[in-house]
C-alpha cells in the first residue's frame, strides 16, 4: 500500500474548507451582512451621489485600462526578455518583482515625486501640456505600475514551453511572422494572458497606497473608491456606510472574475489546450 504525502481526501478537503470558510468566506458574509443592515431605502442615499459614482468610474474604468495596458506591456516584456539575450537582462528581469517587494506607499511616493510639476519627468512634460501627478492619470499610471509584474511573472513560463519548432514550421509553410503569431501562437497564449489581464485587473482594482498620493484625492476628480471607505470609517462610528462600498467592490469585481473565467474556459476550447 502506498503512503499518500498527503491525509486522505476527507481530512485534507475538511481542513482546506474550515480554511476557507474562516479566512474568505466569513469575513465576506461579515461585509454583506453589515451592508444589508442599511436597508434599500438607504442603498441609493449612499451610491447615488455623484462622489460615489465618480470613484466607482474611476477605480473600475482606470483598473480595466490599466490592465489592458499591463497585458500588451507585459506580453512584449516577457518576450524580450525569454525569447533575447542582451547586456544587463537579469538585472531587467529583477526589476520586474520591484513592485511586489515595494510598499505602496513608497511606490505612490516615488511616483508622485518623479511626475509631480517639479519632479524629473513632470518638469519636461509641463512645457507640453501634459500633467500626470494629481490627474486620471497619475491613477492609471500607479495602477499600470502594481498590476505589469502580474502579467509578465504569469506569461513567462508559458512562453519558455512553447516549441520554437512550430514557429519554424508556420515560417516554413509561407506565414509572415505577424501570421505566426497570430495564428500559432496567440492561440496557445490566450488562456494565460487572460490570467494575467485578471490579476492584474484585481490588483488594481484593490489597489490605494500608491494611488492616493499620486492622485492628489481630488473631489470628483481623482477619488477612488478605497479612499472614500477609509473616510467613511475615519469619519465615525457607524460602519455600514463603508461596508456598503465595500460589498459593491466585491460584487463588481466577482462579477469581472467570473466573466474573465468564461472567457478562459471559452479560449481553451477555442485554441485546444486542456
């Protein structure tokens, strides 16, 4: 009889439950519930407002763009960086996890200082017109800036299997690189760049440290929705408010997941990867 590295599926399924029951599930019943107790009476009192509408906008649509953008950036990151050798592409490659290591805070900050009117790059881009510190897009630039390791961590290896061969043969056959790409390996990819473009769409979504500083936390210009949670806390005893906020964060953003997982499922059939 083999010895299993494992306890057997009772136990391990039993433990893994209680896990997730008391870490995930129970404190999002906690926010639901706290959120219900407002009443639908109260719900649009508090959603309505432009405030609220405008950081909802903002924290979803900047979250959606950005990790639209994370998804080309990070696509053609990890391409050069598995696919070409050059001078310096494991101090390159390091760079890419700074932002896991990095705190948020330190991250808005650096941001902030480096694309504020004064900073080294603000100051060039202020004869042009163009302001990113304080404005949508400093936020989309804090959020492009946390989710992009998402994305290339999530491709790397992925591309790393994939057959140089079948290029070759496409190539062979009479197909353009661009045709090769598209064709042969895009298909093979869509499945995991959807799984980047979801964690790096959750990512920032949740995203506040380095946001709030490089955001300048303008009324109905540049609030998020994390900003607007922690005010509501901040400003006294009662909760629900905030949990209500919450519980809408979590409802869209299980939502977004949800749809994003279909698609997964939808791109695996369609490119014939189990």
């Amino acid at each position: 009889m083999s010895r299993r590295a494992l306890p057997g599926f009772g136990l391990s399924l039993g433990i893994t439950l209680a896990w997730l029951g008391g870490i995930v599930l129970l404190p999002l019943t906690a926010l639901a519930w706290k959120a219900a107790s407002l009443g639908p009476s109260a719900w649009w009192a508090h959603l309505g407002t432009r405030r609220v509408l405008l950081a909802l906008q903002l924290s979803f649509g900047g979250a959606l763009v950005a990790a639209v953008l994370d998804l080309l950036l990070g696509l053609l990151l990890a391409w050069v960086l598995v696919r070409y050798r050059f001078p310096l592409r494991r101090v390159c490659d390091a760079l890419i996890d700074l932002p896991f290591a990095l705190p948020t805070a330190v991250a808005g900050i650096a941001l902030t200082a480096l694309y504020a009117p004064n900073g080294w790059v603000g100051q060039l881009l202020q004869p042009l017109g163009v302001q990113v510190a304080y404005t949508r897009l400093g936020v989309l630039l804090a959020m492009v800036f946390v989710g992009l390791p998402f994305v290339v961590r999530t491709l790397q290896p992925v591309i790393e299997s994939l057959e140089r061969e079948v290029e070759e043969a496409a190539l062979t056959l009479g197909a353009s690189p661009w045709q090769s790409f598209r064709r042969v390996l895009l298909p093979l990819l869509a499945p995991t760049l959807l799984t980047g473009f979801a964690l790096a769409l959750a990512r920032a979504v949740g995203e506040y440290g380095s946001v709030i500083y490089i955001s300048g936390n303008l009324p109905l210009r540049t609030e998020i929705v994390p900003l607007l949670i922690v005010q509501k806390i901040d400003a006294g005893d009662d909760t629900a408010p905030a949990a209500l906020l919450g519980a809408v964060m979590l409802a869209v953003s299980l939502l977004v997941l949800l749809t994003v997982n279909g698609l997964q499922r939808w791109s695996r059939r369609w490119s014939g990867v189990s």
